[in-house]
C-alpha cells in the first residue's frame, strides 16, 4: 500500500520552481502596483515635491546656477536643464523611502510574516519586492521626465534608452536602499526621524541641485567629500551622463555595487537566524 501511494504521488504532476516563482512576482509585485493605482495621490504626492523645485526654484535660481559648463554639457545650460537629472533621483529617492515605510507596516500587520514564510528562498522574495518598488519608481520618474519635456527641457530621443537604463539603474539603488532600511526601522512611528536623517542629506550633499564645483569654490571641501562618497550622487551623475549620450564610468560602478551591497544586507538581515528581524522577534 505504501509502495502504490509512493508511486501515486510521483505520478501527480508537481509545480515546477517557474511557476512558484510567476505566482509570487504576480503576488508581490501585483500587490504593490495595485496598491498604486487605487492611490492615485501617491502619484501627485510624489511629484509635487520635484515640481516644486522646477518650475519654483528654477526660474528663482536660474541667473545664479545658470552658467556653468562641466561635464556633459557642452554649452551653457539653463537651470531647470540642470535640475532634471537631480529630480528625477527626488523621485526614486521618496518613493524608495516610501516602499520602506510599506515593509515596514506590512511587519507590522503580521503580512510580512507570512510572506517570508512562503515556499521560496527569501532573496526571491526580497527581489520582487525591490523588482516592484524600482517599478514604480521608473513609472512616477517617466511622468516626471514628461512634465519637464512640456516646460522645455530637451531629450533627444536617440539618448532616451540610454537614460531609462539609468534610471532604472538609479531606482533600483534606492529601492535597495529603502528595503535595507526596513531592517532597522522597528516601528511606522520611527520612519519619520529615519527619513529625515536618510532623505535630506543623501539629496542636498549631492550635485541634484547644484554643481559639486560650487562647493568647492566656496571651500565647503568636507562637503564635497561627502558629496563624492554618497551613493545618490553617482546616480543623478549616472543619468546626467546618460542624458547627453555619455557614459560616467565611476558612477555606474558606484550605483551597481551599492545597489547589490544594500540588497545583500537587507537579505542578511530579513534572515532569522542571522539578521535583525530574528531581534524582533520575527516577520
């Protein structure tokens, strides 16, 4: 009897690794763009911010940060030309953030505690999480890139795979940044000092708004140090770069090698019996 069932069951068809994982990336990253799309405030929130600085600060700024020529530009530029790149890492920036706050909550709820208990290894999880929030990230920065087409920022077409790579490149850093910092964020009511202390020095110790050159001029030389090790930096020069059909060589080293560093550690510490959560108490 035993021997028949043995073999009954190797008779049934079993589903294959392929097909677990379909159903957990339709499931994972499914939920977060659905979520998404009944919120359609998340998409005004997170551009209200960048559209601020480019039409606002543009127009006030533009006889002061105006003038520069640096690398990739060939020729003076305008300032709202400038910002573009800068805005669009605003955008992955936020929204990465946001995708934190999300595991965080989902933690919270007890959801995440079922999802890491599903059948899979915790690094495909983990991965359609990040695939989701660099998504959506790519999504918000593409309506943003349009809005700034319409107020006269040039993009030739032949440049745009190029710069859509970046920004996806750039996205899935802060992606992995934010999925990191899920880690570490015990509780939603500690977000908001984790954001302030995460968010606004990564964006304004950066070239997002200004030259680094500017820094150096005015003998802020520790800031540009900063400047050079932070992370978001080399994604806005990544774009930048990618804008005008140029490849920056350093930049897209530093992204790729954060990027993959903040993911493993956010992997290591989603691991009970290694990482953080284990400290937590669980999922």
């Amino acid at each position: 009897m035993q021997g028949t069932m043995s073999a009954v069951d190797l008779a049934l068809p079993r589903p294959s690794l392929g097909l677990h994982l379909l159903r957990a990336l339709r499931a994972v990253v499914g939920r977060e763009i659905g979520r998404f799309i009944r919120q359609p405030s998340r998409l005004g929130s997170a551009l209200v911010r960048p559209l601020l600085w480019f039409v606002v600060f543009s127009a006030g700024f533009h006889n002061v940060f105006g003038v520069a020529i640096i690398p990739p530009y060939e020729t003076y530029i305008e300032y709202k030309v400038y910002m573009v790149p800068g805005l669009l890492g605003m955008v992955a920036l936020f929204n990465g953030m946001q995708s934190s706050l999300s595991m965080v909550y989902d933690r919270e709820m007890g959801v995440m505690r079922l999802l890491l208990t599903a059948p899979l290894a915790r690094g495909w999880l983990l991965g359609f999480k990040l695939l989701a929030s660099t998504v959506l990230s790519v999504l918000q920065m593409v309506v943003f890139l349009l809005i700034a087409w319409a107020f006269g920022v040039d993009i030739p077409l032949l440049h745009l795979p190029g710069l859509l790579l970046g920004m996806t490149a750039g996205a899935a850093l802060l992606a992995a940044l934010g999925l990191m910092l899920s880690v570490y964020v015990k509780q939603l009511e500690n977000f908001a000092g984790t954001m302030n202390f995460v968010i606004f020095p990564m964006f304004f110790i950066s070239p997002a708004l200004y030259p680094l050159w500017k820094l150096e001029e005015s003998g802020a030389v520790w800031l540009l140090r900063l400047a050079e090790f932070n992370p978001f930096t080399h994604a806005v020069e990544a774009m930048r770069f990618a804008m005008y059909g140029q490849l920056n060589a350093l930049s897209w080293a530093v992204v790729l090698g954060c990027g993959a560093a903040f993911f493993a550690l956010a992997l290591w510490g989603y691991d009970p019996q290694r990482g953080f959560i284990r400290q937590k108490g669980g999922g």
